[in-house]
C-alpha cells in the first residue's frame, strides 16, 4: 500500500532535520499507526535507524552499536559501559552530521531509568552536536510524560512532539480500491490504523478479512487490544473491563460502576486515561458543557476497538472452540445497525471540516433531551456556525431503500420542536447512504461527499 497522507508531520520533521543545530524530535502514537514507516519516509541513506527490543540494558547498547557501525567502520568493536560513552563516542566518531532514530525508545527506558537524564545531559552539554536524535514510542503515556511533564529530564528539549493519530477516513477509499459506500463499512471495522488496512487489503472479501484477522483465534489481530494495553497501562485488566462493558451496552458512568462493582470515584482516573489515548470518549448533547453536564454518556471512539468490543468479546468462548462461521452469522445480522452508527459519527465529523452552503459551522454533536412539547426526542447531527447565527440540524440514514422528501418533512418538523432553535435560521440537512434516485434541491450528503471532507 502507498504511503497516504502524513505531509504536514513529514514537512515538520524535515523542516527541523534541516538545522545546522543538532534537534531532539519527539513521535509517538498508537501501535501500527505508521510512526516507523513516515519516519523511514525523511531519514536519508547514510542516516541511522534503530528499532529497540525489550532485552537486557547491555545487549541493547551491543545492538545499537552493530547498527551504528553500518555507517561508522568498527563503532561495536568497543565494549560500552553505560549509554553516556556510546553517545559521547558516536558524537566523536561522526565526520558529518546524521540523524539516528531510535525507534520504541520506551524500551529502553524500561530497562534504564537514567536514559532521559543522560540524553538530558548529552543535550544541555551540546555534545550531541553532530547528530540530530530522533525518539520515537508507542507506548503513548511514557512517551507523553517523558516530554511534556514539567519535572521529566526532557521537558523543553524538543524541537518537534508529534503525536501520530489514526489516517482520516477519506483515505481509505484509495487504499482499498473501493466504493464510498463499501469504505464506510471497512472503516467501521479497521478504523484509521493503516497496517489493519494493509492486512485488509491481502483479503479477497471483507467477510473473508474480518474471519481470518480478527475472529479466527489465530488471526493477528484476534488480540490485538490485549497487546496495545500492555503497551500503555499497568492496569491492563481494568481498561479491557472498561470497554467491554461499555461495548456491551452500560453508557452511563453509574451503568459502568455497577456493572463493574466498584464505586463511580474510582473509575475516573482509568477512564479519563483511555480518553486520552483515543479509544473511550464522552459525549454530551449539543450545548450542554462537557465538564458538568450531567447527561453525558461514554462511547468507544476507536472504530476497531467498538467492533471488537462489540462483536468479538462476547463471542470469546465460541471462537476458541473454532465456531468462527457461527459467530460471524450472528455478527451479520447486527452488522448494518453497527455501521450506521459508524456512519453517524463520520458524518458528525465531517460537519466542521468545511462549509455547507457556505457557512462554517463548528464542531456537530447529536442532540437528545425533551422537546418544546416535553417529550424525548434525538437529532443525530446539530453544529452551530461559526458566527453563531446559523444552526446545522441533520438526520444520518444508513438504507438503500427511503423516501427522501418523506424524511426531510420529519426532520423539519423535529427542528420546528428544538427548545434553542427558535432564534437561528437553521439549515436541514440528510446524510443518506444514497439519494435513492431524489432529483430535489434537498441538501443531502452521501458516502463519496462525507469521505471527501474528511481528508
């Protein structure tokens, strides 16, 4: 698969490859995100790239010195006592200026705790000056901490901190060779990760890729969140508790608690975590405040992770006994409800990328609460404009089959019962799987308009 998107981290890194002055550059992100692949994409030939193994601190040092010594003739001819003398000395070996990548750094920190502070010393004492340092992690939480932590050793150093998140849906398309409307079912399942991608693509069906990688219990991705847990967090059992019981149904942080047994106090700090590395988020109806709101719900935003925390888990029992024809029956017949929920939060987040009918609108949240009329009612996407003079009401339909003018007709009479609508003009909007042959002038987005915006 070709090398999609990226440019703007690519142009930062070469930008600061460029100084005369040595730099520190700082990247990091989830597992299988494309850290080690956009990095390969600006290091040059005589350039030094190094993938870390989690081993004894001595045998680390003894490989970074064979790699070394592919550009730097007898450099693992020395024995090295500690990490400072093989810095020090490849500074002083250097003839010209190189980069050296070391990749999954946390490793080595693992197994030297007094890394950071030497690198710290290294680049205080400018005796790095031949090199520019690239570290890079996917262990999200270390390689954060190491950097932007006020009492880390490396706080202040870098130049560049490039958090390396999930390729944006629109890209897909090309890298599966696919309808919009098929994208946006494998992006239901693989998400954004380009490797799910690449793995997805060496499968002829997508029935086919989603049995063999993720059901079959010796698929490689069968356990895939296992291993990025372990990559993150000491408390990996509680963060799969988490999501599985969330993927189950319990949206509500007393649901959770309950479900789970401990008190609500105590969920905090773990839940806030996975916010942070990108795969639990919370969301509150449109114009309550996030922070006190006391309608929000929790979802997983990770759209691999809500697949398998949906699909997978409950069927753990039954795929280890082989029963993958089975379990992917019962998957295909909640398959549609799965992904268009799917559809609704790709069409939320294309809102604010760029203009409807040429007005900005900033970011969409779906709406639910008590109508004028007092009675339950939900809106999937409502965004107000930038100026604040317009408001963006949508209803998102995942079907091949409906009556278009039929659906704008409930939709406008939903807006019409919106307690805060009554001072905004506001713009109705369809987001429909297709147009089902409608020739009107309704403003209506399908697949290919959704995945364009989102690039």
């Amino acid at each position: 698969m070709e090398f999609l998107d990226r440019l703007k981290e690519k142009d930062r890194i070469t930008k600061a490859l460029k100084s005369q002055s040595a730099k520190l550059i700082i990247i990091y992100g989830r597992r299988r995100c494309g850290k080690s692949t956009l990095i390969k994409q600006v290091l040059k030939e005589d350039d030094i790239y190094f993938m870390a193994q989690l081993s004894d601190e001595a045998i680390q040092r003894r490989q970074l010195a064979i790699t070394i010594a592919e550009q730097i003739e007898g450099f693992d001819s020395v024995i090295y006592p500690d990490w400072e003398s093989l810095f020090n000395h490849f500074n002083k070996a250097l003839k010209r200026t190189v980069t050296l990548c070391i990749d999954e750094f946390p490793y080595l920190v693992k197994t030297s705790n007094a890394l950071p502070s030497i690198l710290q010393k290294i680049i205080d004492n400018d005796k790095n000056r031949k090199y520019h340092l690239i570290l890079c992690g996917s262990s999200q939480q270390m390689m954060q901490s190491m950097v932007l932590s006020s009492t880390e050793p490396l706080y202040g150093r870098a130049e560049e901190i490039i958090k390396i998140e999930p390729l944006k849906a629109g890209y897909i398309t090309k890298a599966l060779e696919c309808t919009p409307e098929d994208a946006i079912a494998e992006y239901s399942v693989w998400g954004g990760i380009p490797r799910y991608w690449e793995l997805r693509a060496e499968n002829k069906s997508f029935e086919n890729a989603i049995k063999y990688l993720i059901l079959d219990k010796s698929g490689i991705l069968h356990d895939e969140p296992y291993r990025l847990f372990l990559d993150e967090m000491r408390e990996s059992v509680q963060a799969i508790s988490l999501l599985s019981v969330v993927g189950l149904g319990s949206n509500r942080l007393s649901e959770i608690a309950s479900r789970l047994e401990k008190p609500a106090t105590q969920l905090n700090r773990p839940i806030n975590n996975l916010i942070q590395l990108g795969y639990l988020k919370r969301e509150v109806p449109f114009g309550e405040h996030s922070k006190n709101s006391k309608k929000s719900i929790y979802k997983i935003s990770d759209p691999f992770m809500n697949f398998y925390f949906n699909f997978v888990v409950p069927n753990l029992s039954r795929l280890e006994i082989g029963l993958t024809d089975v379990v992917y029956q019962n998957i295909e017949s909640r398959l549609n409800i799965y992904i268009s929920r799917e559809w609704e939060n790709l069409c939320r987040s294309s809102v604010p990328v760029l203009p409807i009918e040429g007005i900005h609108f900033d970011t969409a949240y779906r709406w639910w609460g008590n109508n004028s009329n007092g009675k339950q009612m939900e809106i999937d996407v409502v965004a107000e404009s930038i100026d604040k003079e317009y408001l963006l009401a949508g209803e998102c339909k995942w079907t091949d089959h409906g009556d278009v003018q039929q659906l704008m007709q409930q939709l406008k009479e939903k807006i019409s019962l919106l307690p805060f609508a009554k001072d905004k003009k506001v713009i109705p909007i369809l987001f429909l799987k297709n147009k089902f042959n409608h020739m009107g002038d309704t403003h209506i987005l399908t697949p290919a308009d959704v995945l364009n915006r989102l690039k």
